[in-house]
C-alpha cells in the first residue's frame, strides 16, 4: 500500500481517537430485568383464566342461581371479552402508557377481579338471595362486575 502501512486483514483500524472510543456497557437490559416478572404475570393471569373459565358456569348455576342457557350465554361473553381487552391493551400501550404501566394496570385490575369473584362466593351478602332472587343490590351487580372486570 501506499504510505508504507500494509493491512494484512488481521489490523483493526480506529476511527476515533482513543479519549472518544465508548468502552461497551456492563448493564443488563431493561429487558431481560423485567422478562421474568412479566413471564410469571402471564403464567398466572393464563392459570387464572382457565380456571375460571372451566368452572364458571357452574359458579353461575350453583352460586348465582342462573339457568344453565342463560350461563352458557355469559360465559361466552365473559370469554369474548377476554379476547376483545387486549386490542384496548395493546392502544393504551403504545400511545399513552408504555408497555410495562399497561401490565401493571390491567394486572392489577385483572387481581381485583379475581379477588371480588372469589368474595362472591365466601360472603352471603354478595350472592343473590335463595333461588336467585334479588334480595339486594350488591348481591346481583357486585358479582356481574367482578366477572368483567376480571375479563
């Protein structure tokens, strides 16, 4: 070569001078921090899901005192909606909130409802009365917005 240096494909060359050359970082991703967490928030809310997708109707015909044609019918729509919240998800998270306070948000949400379905069945205030009359307010409502919000 021209100049008296020869480059033997062995030879790195510098482009910046040594004070301006960036060392690489030692940190660990945002990504693989916060990957474990999200992992197991999956593998809950899906647990979560199918359990009480498995068990519903009978929560509804037993607990609630629903006929069963009428149980098909809103666990279909429970199930729809849990297919339908992710599109709302997925908005939110791409032009207001950022990927990880939308799975803190719904999470939390999802863990109320969760938690609300669950009292529904433990407190007798909660339930309809016998027969699935409505002998208060809260006893037919709470559970129906448990259910959704858990969807």
């Amino acid at each position: 070569m021209a100049g008296g240096m020869e480059y033997d494909g062995e030879q790195t060359v510098a482009l910046l001078p040594k004070q301006q050359q960036q060392q690489p970082s030692k940190r660990r991703s945002t990504l693989l921090t916060v990957c474990p967490f999200i992992l197991g928030n999956e593998f809950c809310e899906r647990l979560a899901y199918n359990g009480l997708a498995t068990n519903f109707v009978t929560y509804l015909t037993h607990i609630m005192g629903v006929d069963a044609a009428t149980a098909a019918v809103e666990v279909m729509v429970f199930e729809g909606t849990c297919y339908i919240t992710p599109l709302l998800g997925a908005y939110l998270a791409d032009s207001h909130w950022g990927r990880y306070r939308t799975i803190l948000v719904f999470s939390s949400i999802y863990m109320l409802g969760v938690v609300g379905l669950a009292f529904t069945s433990w407190l007798p205030g909660l339930t309809p009365g016998e027969h699935g009359l409505a002998v208060n307010m809260p006893g037919v409502s709470f559970p129906h917005c448990a259910c959704y919000e858990a969807a």
